[in-house]
C-alpha cells in the first residue's frame, strides 16, 4: 500500500508539471516572428490535433494491453524533444514538425497516465470517491503550476522567444524523471482479436457502444473542454484589442490561469453535489457569459469578463473526467480516455479552424463564432444526460 501511496504522488506530480506550457504567453508574437498569420496558426494547431486523434486510441490501447507506466515515460520524453526542436523553429514547416513529434508524444501520455490514476484510487478507495477528489485536486494544482509557469516564461519571452520555447522543456524532462519511479498498477486489457484493428473495434462496441450515459459523458466533456480550448490562442489579440498594454498581456494569461484554478477549486467543492450534466450547465454557462458580452462590447472594461472563460475551463478540468472514467471497465481505461481525448479533438480540428479564418476577419468574431458552434452542442448534450440520469 505504500508503494502505491508514494506512486499516486510521483504521478501527481508529474501530471501536474507535463500540464504547464511557460512559453503559452510568447506562442502567438512568437508565430507572427516567423511569418505565420492567425490562419497558420489555426492549420497548425489543427496537425497537431490530427495526429492525436490517430493515434490516440492505438496508444491507449497499448497502453492497457502492455504497460501504462511505459507510455508515460515515453511520452514525457517525447514532448521533450518536440520543444527542443520548436524553440529553433524558423518557418511555418518547422512550426509543423514540431507539433508532430509533440503530438505522437502527447497521445503516448494522455491515456496512460489517467490510467494508473484510477488504478491507484481504486486500490485505494473502491467507492471511487477518491477518484473524483483527486481529480479535481490534480486540476486545480495543474492551474496553479501553469500561473507559476506563465509569470516565469511571460518574463523569459519578454527577453528571448526561443529561450521561452525551450526552458518550457523542463518541466516534461522533470516529469520523465518521476514516471520511472511510479508502480505499474492496475488490470490489463485481454484482448478477444488477434487483429488489433478488430479488437480495438470491440472495445468501443463493447462499452461505448452498450453504455448510453459514458457515451453522452465523453460528449459532456469534448464540450466543456473545447469550448475554451478552441478560443485560446485569440486570448492575446483579444486583450490587445480591448487597449491593454503589450508590456503586461502576459498578465492577462495569468488571471486566466488564476481564474481556472479558483473554478477548479469551487468544482472540487461541488464535485459530488451535482450530476453530469448540471456539471457541463454550469462549465459552459460561464463561458457563454463572458463570450456574449464581450462580442457586444470589448474594451478594456470589459476584458476581465475572460476570467469567466477560466473558471469555465478550471470547473470543466476538475468535475467531467472522472465522470467518464467511472463509467469505462477498469482493464479499457487507457483506451476510453483516448477515444474520449480523440472526441474532443475531433471537435477542435474544424473549430479552432473556422474560430481562427473568422478571427483574420475581426477578432471578436471568435467569439461569435465559438457561440454559434458550442451552443446548440450544449444543449443536446445537456438534455440527453439529463433524460439519461432520471432513468
């Protein structure tokens, strides 16, 4: 029981220090040095998402089958090497390459590590409380690091674009370090094929396929996660635009950091308080406040209304995960995660796309446009799960 105590600590941690990006603040000015317009930027962030969702399920299904401490690992020391390479990005192709090596890295990760998060929880506490909690505790730990992270590679790319992009590295090479001391721990996936094409496809049919409300649940999260993540990269145009100062828009990446982590905080609070879609209601409602009025009005009295956006997103990270991994079988969770990080994806691909061409336009249209797509999602999503939960 120690063991997995102190590994439940190891990858805490780790999780915690792969989730920060330091050069987050310098990413679009840093594009614009090397020639990319927003519609670049969008295309690119739009490879990046492709490879994830291609590989994720593969990934997280070998990563059930054979070791989910093993695709962490690799996957921490990929995400490594992809930073190296893109601090020396010089063009729209090598910005490119980058976001392919960080995006096979990535989907080597993202499955695995949530894996043996519920192997340990369950080891520990079998009710399954404990998954919820530490979820929402990850979260909000996650959004404290990423403030950490803003404010030291806000300052750094004030200085060097490129020293910020590549001191960004650290944090994954630390979190390779921790993921070799974690136990493997949980049920390994049996397969029923020989082909593993077939028995992927059995495992989608066999539980999400059966299961109503993990499917609507993989749909509640693809929601409240994107609704944000696809408008992220207009955040700097948008407080430049509403007159606050290029010396201190890095500061507007760490409210909305900070904002996160106060949602966070509040959904580990409510966490078992209220149901899946009322978890979804209040993560997107927030975010449709915000969204709403500044596309009426944006100014610099107006901009602090893009905190909402954070407690949005911090609310969303801590409450609508665990929900999916309390629904998958305990040998699937690996590959449930990634087909339930590949959903969401497949939702960003066209969004962050249209969201970015419309922002060439005029910025605020991104958030008309993220209105437009997310809300009518919403409310299906919303209705389904509520009519699924009276049953």
């Amino acid at each position: 029981m120690k063991n997995i105590k102190a590994s439940l600590v190891c990858l805490r941690l780790e999780m915690i220090l792969t989730s920060t990006l330091m050069a987050m603040p310098i990413m679009t000015p840093f594009y614009g040095s090397i020639g990319l317009d927003q519609g670049m930027i969008g295309l690119s962030q739009a490879v990046f998402t492709v490879i994830l969702m291609l590989i994720n399920i593969p990934t997280g299904w070998l990563a059930d089958k054979f070791s989910r401490k093993t695709f962490n690992t690799l996957g921490d020391l990929g995400c490594v090497v992809a930073l190296v390479f893109y601090s020396q990005a010089t063009n729209f192709y090598d910005v490119i390459i980058g976001e392919l090596i960080f995006g096979v890295a990535i989907a080597f990760s993202q499955g695995a590590d949530d894996g043996l998060i519920r192997a340990y929880t369950q080891k520990l506490d079998s009710s399954g409380k404990m998954l919820h909690d530490q979820s929402a505790s990850i979260a909000i730990w996650k959004f404290i690091a990423q403030v950490v992270a803003l404010i030291i590679g806000g300052a750094i790319g004030a200085v060097n674009f490129r020293l910020a992009i590549l001191i960004s590295a650290v944090p994954y090479l630390a979190g390779f370090i921790l993921s070799l001391l974690i136990k493997e721990e949980g049920e390994r996936h049996v397969c029923v094929h020989k082909n593993p094409v077939k028995d992927m496809l059995h495992v989608i049919k066999s539980t999400i396929g059966t299961n109503q409300i993990l499917r609507w649940r993989i749909v509640s999260y693809a929601i409240g996660t994107e609704i944000t993540h696809s408008i992220i990269w207009a955040l700097t145009p948008i407080l430049i635009l509403a007159g606050v100062p290029m010396g201190i828009v890095a500061m507007g990446w760490v409210a909305n950091s900070v904002s996160a982590t106060i949602g966070a905080k509040i959904g580990g609070r409510l966490i078992h308080s209220f149901n899946s879609w009322q978890k979804l209601a209040i993560a997107t409602s927030l975010t449709m406040i915000a969204l709403i009025i500044m596309s009426v009005h944006l100014s610099i009295v107006t901009i602090w209304l893009y905190s909402f956006i954070g407690a949005g997103q911090g609310f969303a990270s801590a409450t609508l995960k665990p929900l999916v991994q309390e629904s998958a079988p305990d040998k699937n969770q690996s590959i449930i995660i990634s087909i339930m990080k590949s959903f969401s994806q497949l939702i960003y691909i066209p969004t962050v796309w249209i969201i970015n061409l419309v922002g060439n336009i005029d910025i605020r249209l991104t958030m008309i446009a993220t209105i437009a797509i997310f809300a009518p999602m919403t409310l299906i999503t919303i209705i389904k799960l509520r009519n699924l939960e009276k049953v």
